[in-house]
C-alpha cells in the first residue's frame, strides 16, 4: 500500500514536471521562430473604427527586442512620423513640428495612432518565459490546425496582464491566438495570428488582429508585407540623430 | 431748488407723450439692466452652492501632484492618509477622496472615466454616496446626470470598468449604477464615477491612500501638511468668479446699448427744448435767474426723466422680476455644455446694492447728457433769446 502511494505521487510529480518542461519547451520552439537577430519589416496597420478604417503603412528595423526604428510612410497625415525604441526608452518625432518628444509614464499607456495597441505593448521586451509561469492545459483544433493551450500566470508584479492563455500550431510552432487576462479573469484582449508562412526556413504569423475584448469594433490588423531575418542593419538607424533625417 | 424741481415737473408733464416716449424707453433699460446683472448674481450664488454642495466643501486639500486638468498624472497623485488629518476624519469633517482612472464600456464603447473613492456615510458632499453601502453581485457606483446622459447609463445598469492597479496590472470588474444624481457642477458629474473608498484602494491596492480631502467647513483651521496642499473655497471658485467676470464685462456692452438708445432720446429732447424754449429761458434770465441757475434747471428737468423712468419701472418691473425670482430664466440651450457650473434655470438674485448702483448709474448718465446740451444756455443773449430769435 504504502509503496503504491509512494508510485502514485512520484507519477504526478513526474507528470507535472514533464508537463511544466513541454511548456517551456514549446515556448521555447516558439522563440526560435519567432525571435531573430534582427528584422527589417515593411507592414500595414489598418484600425477598425465604428465607421470606417484606416490604414497606416510602417517599415521598422529592430534588433532583438531592444531596439526598434520605425518610419511611417503612408497615408500623408502620418508620413514621416519616426519612433525610435532603445531598451525600456521610447522617442517619436513628428515632422509637422520637427520636434522629438519622449514617450515615458502614463503616456505610454496611450494608443499607438488610435489602434487597440498600446505603446506599452509595443515595449514589453521581457521573454515570457521570464515573466510568467506556463503550463499546458490541453489541445485544441484552431483553424484546423492542432494546437496546445499554455496557460500562462504572472509571476511578477509590474506586469500589464495577470494572465494569458496561448494556442501553440503543434508542428510548426507559432502562434495561432493569444488571450490577455484581467486580474479578475475578465478576458482583455485577444489577438489571432494567421497567414502562416514559411519563411527563411521558419514559419512567421504574417497577419495579427488585435482586439480590444470589452470594446465593439473588429480591432487593429498588422500584416507584414514583406519580412527579412537577419539583414545587415548601420547601427546609426539606431539613434536619435536619425529621427530627424 | 424746489421750485426748480417743481418748475421742471410741470415741463415734464406739460411736454406730454415726448416726455412719457423717452421714460419708457429709459424705464425699460433699468428694468433690463437689473434684471440682467440679477441674472449673473444669481449664477453667482447658484454656482458656488452647488459647488459647495457637490465638489469642494468648505475648501479642500490637494496631493502636491494633483492637477484635475491632467488625468494621466492621477497614478502618481494619491498618498496615504496623513496622521495630522486622522481626528478631523473621524469626526467626519474631512473626507478623503482617492481619484483614478479608469475605462467604462457601456454598449461596447470605450468611455475614460475618473472613479472617485468616498466614504459611502459621509455628510459633508450632498452626492448619494449611502447608496454605495446597497448589497448587490456587483460593485455599486453613482455617477451623475452628465455621465448618465453621455453614456447613456441609468439606474440598475450594468457596465464593465476597466482600470490599473498600483502595479500597472489590468483588472476589470462589473459595475452596477445604483444612483444618478444631478448637480449643475460638470467637474462633479461629467466622466465621473464614485464608488466605495475602501472598494477602490483594494482594486488598486493603495491602502489608506487619498488624493484630495474636502473640509466640512470652510472656517476650518488649516494646518500645514508636507505634501499636501490647501485650496481654499475662494481659490476652488475662482474659476465661476473669473466666468462671471468676463460674461459681465460682456454684457456691459449690451447695457451701453440699451443706455445709449435711452439717452439719445433725452439727449434729443434737450436739444429741441433749448430750441424751443429760448423765450421762457429769456424771461427766467429778466426775472433774475442766473445763467447758472437755468441750465441747472434744465438740467434737472432733464435728469427727472430718469426718475420718473424708475417709477414706471417700478410699476411693471417690480412683478416682472419678483415672478423671475420665482420662476427663474431657462436657458434655451444645454447649459450643461458649458463646462461650468450652471444650471439651466438661472434665478435672478437682485441686492439692495445692486439695484442702488444701476439707479444711480442710469440717472448720473441721464444728468450728464441733460447737461451737455443745455451748457449753450450760458452762451445765450437774453435779449435775443427774450425775442425768441434763433442763436
């Protein structure tokens, strides 16, 4: 008796820590396609209001996940507006006014251009696996396509959303949907990845919808028009003086 | 002088319905100009009351970083409760208020709001805070008739808050509205919500945390805190003093009019009268009147105009305004678009002072321009003007 509940717990240990590692794991796997040294993206944004959308077409160049350039080119009303993110530090220039302004505090809670992003979202460069303690809770079919739910807890403070539930493409592990808790449970935000390509040898969501869950409207979509991985990118496109060119 | 002002009596009378045009017309700017200036007093008294009643007390205190003009900052404008405040709290005559941002989803849109901590038995603000004790599967909030209006939320509904704790982290919860009240003050109600103190720190996890205090009396000892700052009642309403200020200044100009129309009709009777009358000015000045004398005659006789311009005032303006001290002035637009604590049925406050000075005001302008035209009889020969021949 005493040896079978000896058996017993040491199988669900051993279940949970392999589950905890298949987490991990699959994080891990998802990293590896959707991190890389660096990027240059050429993307649109089109922001669904109630009446009508717009869209905003943007080529950034980011290195890892702490340094990003961004330049707007179109419609007209945007062009030339620049972003610059260095670390945890946020710069925007405006051409209208020639003048750079900081981005820091509250105003980074603000929305990006009036999308249902925020520029906060936009800086959160913490791994999660780093911020939050996953687990997988199950496996589902999204879009036909296979996937495990990782649920993932916060296991810091200062962090936007307590919770989030992932669906993981169980062979080509990117993404499919991501939801964005409140403390309380409510579901936030939701964000569903699509477009699935192959691309330089790993798979890449090309089309993202952000939405706003407790909002009407059918939320923010980012496509990636054109994608390149590790590209040669000056360090100078990386500083403030470059705002301004 | 008291055959002067006899003398010009019988003129007066004598000149008939040119004398009665010009009194009606100048009676009918002092019923107007108090009328108006009672207006503006009584958005005077209203405002500050209600502004009494619903926002600031007898006068407040302010966490240094507080600015109700920057609702972003509000995260980094709150404090813990003083120990020096502790005493007048627990006597309830200051009540903390701890204010911060949040996001309302009535029917899907996304609303910002300001949610306002209070203590749900406190006295001192006439807003229905004891409703916030009401047991119910959500957490009970009141907002006020513009909030009501713009969200188009009313009593028993339900709506998703939105909001982030001290940390940064987005929470949300069910609201359930279970009063509206309506306060004529737009900083009281508009994008406003108020629910529980003590709900709202724990959501923020901010124990003991304030971002104002309003004082019970505005009599009250100030003490000097570290962090905090005082704003008395007469700073809390400079504001509705700065409107009233400019909209008087405004309104002048209409009273200038109003004046200008009055006094053009004297100015014209004087004129004629001088004209007419040069045998009767010939024959005070052979009778022994100085020159002195007759111009102040007419002067007088000038100036009674507005005297008797009162007393016909006084018969139909007296139940005129005694009715809209009663019934009040409906502003034909939304007053609440203003932006300033107003209501949209201003009732009239007339002073003592205040229909003194516009008695006083119309009548030292009705001597002048009496005086103006009959200066030329100083100039005039008495012999000629005896002959009646034109000078």
């Amino acid at each position: 008796m005493k040896a079978q509940i000896v058996f017993i717990n040491v199988f669900f240990i051993s279940l949970l820590s392999f589950c905890q590692v298949n987490a991990d794991y699959i994080l891990k796997r998802v990293d590896e396609n959707m991190y890389s040294e660096n990027r240059i993206v050429e993307s649109s944004m089109t922001i669904h209001g109630r009446r009508s959308s717009r869209t905003i077409t943007s080529l950034s160049y980011s290195v890892g996940d702490s340094k990003t350039y961004t330049e707007y080119l179109s419609p007209a009303k945007e062009k030339g507006t620049k972003m610059l993110k260095l670390d945890n530090q946020l710069w925007i220039y405006n051409p209208s006014t020639d003048r750079i302004i900081q981005i820091s505090g509250h105003m980074l809670r603000q929305s990006v251009m009036g999308s249902d992003l925020s520029y906060e979202d936009m800086m959160e460069d913490r791994k999660l696996t780093d911020i939050y303690d996953s687990e997988v809770v199950g496996e589902e079919l999204i879009n036909d396509r296979k996937a495990y739910v990782l649920l993932l807890k916060a296991n810091v403070s200062d962090i936007a959303y307590d919770s989030r539930k992932i669906w993981i493409d169980s062979e080509r592990f990117v993404p499919l949907k991501e939801e964005l808790f409140a403390k309380s449970g409510q579901l936030l935000k939701q964000t569903t990845f699509s477009d699935i390509k192959k691309i330089d040898g790993r798979w890449f969501p090309t089309t993202i919808l952000y939405k706003d869950m407790l909002k009407q409207g059918e939320g923010t979509e980012f496509k990636m028009l054109e994608i390149k991985f590790n590209q040669n990118i000056p360090e100078h496109i990386f500083s403030k003086a470059a705002l301004r060119q | 002088m008291k055959l002067a002002i006899k003398l010009a009596y019988r003129n007066l009378i004598g000149a008939g319905l040119r004398t009665w045009l010009n009194v009606i017309v100048l009676s009918f700017s002092f019923v107007v100009i108090i009328w108006m200036r009672g207006v503006m007093l009584g958005w005077d008294h209203q405002a500050k009351n209600d502004m009494i009643s619903f926002e600031i007390g007898g006068g407040q205190y302010w966490h240094e970083q507080y600015d109700p003009l920057d609702p972003f900052s509000l995260n980094e404008s709150n404090a813990k409760v003083p120990d020096e405040f502790s005493e007048l709290i627990k006597s309830g005559d200051l009540e903390p208020i701890l204010i911060v941002q949040g996001t309302i989803y009535p029917l899907g849109r996304m609303q910002s709001v300001m949610v306002k901590g209070i203590n749900p038995n406190q006295t001192i603000l006439k807003i229905p805070t004891s409703k916030l004790d009401t047991v119910v599967n959500a957490i009970p909030a009141v907002i006020g008739g513009m909030t009501a209006q713009s969200s188009k939320l009313s009593i028993g509904d339900y709506v998703t808050l939105r909001w982030r704790d001290i940390n940064g982290t987005f929470d949300a919860a069910e609201l359930v509205i279970v009063d509206v009240f309506y306060s004529n003050v737009p900083s009281a109600e508009a994008g406003q919500i108020y629910i529980d103190i003590e709900k709202l720190r724990e959501m923020m996890i901010m124990p003991e945390s304030a971002t104002i205090f309003t004082f019970r009396n505005s009599e009250a000892d100030w003490i000097e805190v570290e962090g905090w700052r005082q704003k008395s009642f007469k700073e809390l309403t400079k504001q509705v003093d700065n409107m009233i200020k400019t909209k008087t200044a405004g309104q002048s100009v209409f009273y200038f009019i109003l004046l200008l129309l009055a006094m053009l009709g004297i100015f014209d009777t004087q004129v004629l009268s001088i004209f007419r009358r040069q045998k009767e000015i010939g024959t005070y000045v052979a009778l022994g009147y100085t020159r002195k004398q007759v111009v102040g005659l007419f002067t007088v006789e000038g100036t009674m105009n507005s005297i008797l311009a009162a007393i016909v005032g006084a018969i139909y303006g007296i139940p005129f305004l005694a009715w809209q001290a009663n019934h009040g002035f409906t502003l034909p637009i939304d007053a609440s678009q203003f932006g300033m604590a107003m209501s949209q049925t201003l009732f009239p406050v007339y002073s003592i002072g205040l229909i003194f000075t516009t008695i006083l005001i119309v009548m030292i302008t009705t001597a002048v321009v009496s005086y103006i035209p009959s200066r030329k009889i100083a100039k005039m020969n008495p012999t000629e003007a005896l002959r009646g021949k034109l000078q």
